[in-house]
C-alpha cells in the first residue's frame, strides 16, 4: 500500500461540492492502479452527517476534521488543520476543487508541505511508466502541458469543476471514517470573518452550473440582463458575464467569467452580445456546447462556437426563451 491518495472534500454550509465526486471517481482508477488507499478529508463543524457521502464515490476511508474555529472557511484555520494532518499521515497526493477557496488552500498547503503544485487541471491520469501525470491549460486555453512531478514527496493539484466526469455512485461501498480533532486557538486565525453575503437564494455557483447564460457590452444595460435571467430561469441555468459587463457596473464581479474571473466547464455556455476575446475564452472554452447570439459575423466568437445566431440579440433572445418555455411545458 501507497501513502494514500487523498481527496480534499469541500463542503459549503453541510452540502458536499460536486467537484469532490469528480475527483473522487478520478482519483479511484489511479489509486487501483498504484495500489494506494482513497482518502476523502472534509473538514467544518458540525459536518458528521457527511461522512457516508464518500464511500460510495471510491473512498477507502474518510477522514471528518471537525472544530469550532473551521465553521467558517479561513485560510489559516483550514490550512494549519490540513497541513497537521497531512505532516503526520503523510499522503502521495492531495486533490482539490479548483474552486474560488480550493484555489486558495492549495497554493498555502502546497507552499507549507513542500508539495508540487498544479493548479486548474484539466485531467489526471498515469502514463506508461506508472507516472502521475496531471494537464493543464496554459497560455488562456491555447495548449494544454502535461505536468509530471519527478522531484515532489507530494503531488498537490486542483481540479476544474465540471471537467473529470463521477461515476455512478455505488452504494453498496463503504469507508473508515476517522473523526480528527486539531490542535487549533483563536491565535492561528489571523482573518475575522465578520459577514458572509450571500448572492440570489438557490442560484448553482457558475463554476459548478451546468448551464449558464452569459452577457456582454452588448447587453446595453443592467437591466436588460433580466431578459438572459428569464432564459436562465428556463433552462436552470446560471447567468454570467463577460467583464465588460461587470466594469460596466451591470453585473457583480462574482459573475465574471475568464481570465481574471471565474473559469467554467458547463454542458452548455450560451454567449449573448460577447465578442469572445481571448481572455474569455479562457475562463469558458472548455464548455462541452458553446452557443452565441452576436450581431457581427466577423465577432470571434464565431470561430469558437458549436452554434451561432447572427442576429439582434433582443429579437432572439425573448423568442428563444419563449420557444423553450413552450417546449419545456410539452
Ligand atoms: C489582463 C486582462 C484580463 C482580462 N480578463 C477578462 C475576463 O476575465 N473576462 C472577460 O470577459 N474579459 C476579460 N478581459 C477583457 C477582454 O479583453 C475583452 O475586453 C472583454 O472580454 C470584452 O467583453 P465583451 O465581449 O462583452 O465586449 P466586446 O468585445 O465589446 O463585444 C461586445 C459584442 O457584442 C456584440 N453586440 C453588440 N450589440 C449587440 C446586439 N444588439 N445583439 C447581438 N450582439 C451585439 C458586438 O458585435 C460585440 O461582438 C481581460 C483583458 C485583459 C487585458
């Protein structure tokens, strides 16, 4: 047996993110492969009623790292937590979500371990001579590296949500679960969260959404988005934007997407007004369906897309949210 391959299993408020049973499902052919034990490592308070939420994704075991100073994520408490337990059980390799608090924890983990780090990965998987090898996009999505780690004691990466695809759970599967209590005082937190603001009640993060509507500088108006938020609401999809848009002030910068924003995978990415600038491009190319509405043929969003209306985006868009409203009562 390995050292063990360890899933950091990130949870929000008692819920499981989705992105840990992607890695999960991943990380079990791998540690079949070498031989090594599958950890999931969920820590919070008062999150016992999560411990059977792993087995059935491929967990061997489940480690539960409970404490009244992890309630609310903080980069140390979770860092020092994690980092603990990882100095003492010492794994091979960490996962996370590359999530906006997975992107955080990682690159402080990683730095405080030792561990070599890959971040916003694509895949992971072994190549011929058993090496992990994790890809990534470089270059805002125009080629992809294939990162080994010759040198690292610990491979750390964080994955794309929406990317590695869960298998079907199997709850006929179970897991040691491991209750850890760390060593932690109110001195090792530096941060005070003093307020949590929430966005709209019930709206699926962009970076997990299956479907998203997004708007750009053709949008005109903050409220015009309203017309894609009716789209959204029909197809149960998030809305987002280009940053055009949010420097516009039209959209919360929460909603951006790309380069400097929120990279995203859904099955389907449906462009309303967005030109499709490189930097775009690189926070959603990796959609599985792109779909945009621009007016100029020429936009490079064309040369992107699996489908594309060249028209005025406020015909289209009201008669296509109309249309699928019709088909969706059928
Ligand atoms: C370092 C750096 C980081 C960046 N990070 C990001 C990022 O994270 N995300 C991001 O989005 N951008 C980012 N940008 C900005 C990026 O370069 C573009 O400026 C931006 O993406 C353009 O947004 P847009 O497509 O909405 O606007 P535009 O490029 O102005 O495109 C608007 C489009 O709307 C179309 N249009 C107008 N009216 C209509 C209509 N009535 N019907 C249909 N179509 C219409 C136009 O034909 C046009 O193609 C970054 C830039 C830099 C330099």
């Amino acid at each position: 047996m390995g050292k063990g391959i360890w899933v950091f299993a990130e949870q929000a408020e008692g819920k499981v993110r989705k992105v840990t049973f992607e890695m999960l499902s991943a990380a079990r052919k791998i540690a079949d492969a070498k031989g090594e034990q599958l950890c999931a490592v969920c820590l919070g308070k008062d999150i016992a009623g999560l411990a059977d939420s792993f087995a059935p994704y491929g967990a061997d075991m489940v480690y539960m790292v409970t404490h009244d100073l992890l309630a609310q994520y903080t980069t140390d408490g979770y860092a020092k937590a994690l980092c603990d337990l990882i100095t003492k059980e010492q794994p091979s390799v960490i996962l996370f979500g590359a999530t906006v608090l997975g992107r955080d924890l990682s690159a402080k983990v990683a730095a405080r371990v030792g561990a070599g780090l890959a971040s916003d990965c694509v895949d992971i998987k072994l190549d011929g001579s058993g090496n992990i090898t994790i890809r990534r996009p470089m270059y805002a999505g125009k080629v992809y590296a294939d990162v080994i780690f010759p040198n690292a004691s610990i491979i750390a990466a964080s994955m794309r949500p929406n990317v590695l695809v869960p298998g079907a759970p199997d709850a006929s599967r179970k897991a040691e679960v491991v209750t850890v209590t760390p060593e932690l005082s109110a001195t090792d937190i530096r941060v005070k969260v003093k307020e949590v603001v929430k966005t709209a009640a019930g709206k699926v993060d962009l970076t997990e959404a299956e479907r998203i509507v997004s708007g750009g500088r053709g949008m005109k108006a903050a409220e015009n988005f309203k017309m894609l938020e009716e789209l959204a609401e029909v197809i149960g999809a998030t809305v987002g934007a280009s940053r055009a848009a949010v420097d516009a002030g039209w959209r919360p910068q929460s909603d951006q997407v790309g380069q400097t924003g929120k990279v995203v995978s859904p099955n389907l990415y449906i462009a309303c007004g967005i030109s499709g600038s490189i930097q775009h491009y690189a926070g959603m190319g990796t959609s599985k369906v792109i779909v945009a509405i621009n007016k100029d043929s020429e936009a490079p969003i064309f040369s992107k897309c699996d489908y594309g209306v060249v028209d005025d985006l406020f015909k289209v868009v009201p008669v296509f949210t109309a249309e699928l409203k019709k088909m969706m009562a059928e």
